[in-house]
C-alpha cells in the first residue's frame, strides 16, 4: 500500500514514524522540517527524511513530495545529496544505513 492508497480517515503512520524520529533525534519540530527553510539542520534532516522514507517504504518521489508539500525533483535531489554525502563522508554513511537498517526491521515486522 502507498501514500496514496491510504483511506481518508487513516494516517500515514510509516511516513510519520519516520518523520518523528528524525524530528526527535534532530531537535526539529515537524512544522521545521516540513518547511522551506534552507538551514543545514532543517535541510540535512528533511534530506535524511527524504532518503529513509524511499529506502524503507514503496513510495514514490512523488508521493514523499506530497507529504512535504515539496516538488518530487526536491525529493530527488535531496536523495541525491544524501547518497553524494555518503561517498564521502563514511561516518555519515554509517549513521544514514543505521537509520535504513532500524525502519526497515521496525516497519516490515509489523506487516
């Protein structure tokens, strides 16, 4: 099931698990992720965002920048960012496949 497939009444709890730990562990609010800020705490998290959410779930480009109210070309390129990051930074990479590794076994053992 995607984003989009999801009935009206539902929530997108994947996505918003995902949100809320990187919120949490970022010391963002959603609302600062969520937005348009250029900061490097905010953009490196909704990159962060970006990348796990399209590593451990089925949805699209598109659909992650729905949730975010972003282009799906901002999604791509902040996916993007994050893979370049983690040629060449190997304690980025290492944190980046811990957040993939944890969501991928938290979120497909509850299915």
């Amino acid at each position: 099931m995607t984003i989009d497939e999801l009935p009206d009444t539902g929530t997108w709890c994947e996505v918003e698990t995902i949100v809320d730990a990187i919120c949490k562990r970022h010391g963002i609010t959603k609302e600062q992720l969520m937005s348009a800020s250029r900061t490097d705490r905010n953009a490196w998290a909704r990159f962060l965002a970006f990348y796990v959410i399209h590593a451990t779930t089925n949805e699209t480009f598109s659909s992650i920048g729905r949730y975010f109210r972003k282009d799906h070309g901002t999604v791509l390129n902040g996916v993007r960012q994050v893979e370049k990051r983690m040629q060449v930074n190997p304690e980025y990479r290492v944190k980046v496949n811990v957040w993939v590794s944890f969501f991928c076994k938290t979120l497909h053992e509850t299915l």
